[in-house]
C-alpha cells in the first residue's frame, strides 16, 4: 500500500509538473495578447487556477521526500529519544489536522460540483475542478504523512 501511494504522489507531481508548463504558455499567451490590445478573455483566471493545481497536487511528493519548511534549529538539539517523540507528536497532530482539511476539502468540492459553482467574468470558470484537485493534493499529502508517522515511530 506504501508503494502504490508513493507512486501515485510520483505521479501528482508529474501531473503537477506538466501543470506548471501550462500555466506559463497561459501567462505568455496573456501577456502577448495585452501586448497586442486583443486581450483573450479569461485566460489570467485560468492561470491562477492552474497555478492552484500545481501547488496541491505537488504537495504530496514534497511530503514524501520531506522538501519541505521545517523547523529542526530546536529538535536537532534535542537528545534522540526526546526528538523523536517530538517528531512522532508532530506526525500525529498533522496527520490528524489534515484528516478534518480533507473532510472540509471533499465537501467543498462536492458542493462545487452540485451547485455547478463558477467565478462569474467574462469568461464563466467553474471551480470544482480546482477543488478536486485540493482534495486530491490534500488527501496523498494526509497519507504521505501517514506514511511518514509510520517510519519515524519504526526509527
């Protein structure tokens, strides 16, 4: 199960990746067509959903190869039995703070989706598409520190 889930964090990042080369040829293609006075409609919006989906859906992989913002200046100190129940603690309150954020995320999203939420502009962009991409970020990155616990609880 470890596996499949490391792998599918491997593949949101990529997905995430593949994102992120969208969301430039958007902002490019933006700022070419202000340039030009022909402004296309909508497309600034879309970028910032794309850049939404390249954050969520990357979170996960960053979880999984523990790149990410940290505060060790106090536990590296710390003597080695301390500091891991220190880090064990902190796995099991993210862990479960993130359980009640996918919760709230995947009722977001579902109610998007029900209620066919859009942000109204010129162009009307639905938004349950962005949500189930936080939902999907936020759940692999609730199981990579899962995962996570798990291996450090083992050390």
């Amino acid at each position: 199960m470890k596996n499949i889930i490391q792998q599918i964090n491997s593949l949101l990042a990529e997905i995430s990746s593949w994102f992120l080369v969208v969301m430039m040829f958007l902002i490019i293609a933006d700022f070419v067509s202000r340039g030009l006075y022909h402004p296309i409609q909508g497309v600034s919006g879309l970028a910032v959903f794309v850049l939404i989906m390249v954050v969520y859906l990357g979170i996960p992989y960053c979880e999984k190869l523990g790149n990410h913002v940290k505060v060790s200046a106090i536990t590296r100190f710390l003597p080695q039995k301390i500091r891991q129940l220190t880090l064990s603690s902190v796995y099991l309150l993210m862990f479960l703070f993130l359980i009640f954020v996918v919760f709230s995320v995947g009722r977001n999203f579902i109610h998007a989706y029900q209620s066919r939420e859009a942000i109204g502009g010129a162009v009307n962009l639905v938004t349950w598409p962005v949500k189930l991409s936080i939902f999907i970020g936020c759940l692999f990155y609730c199981l990579q520190v899962l995962i996570n616990g798990i291996n450090e609880l083992k050390k």
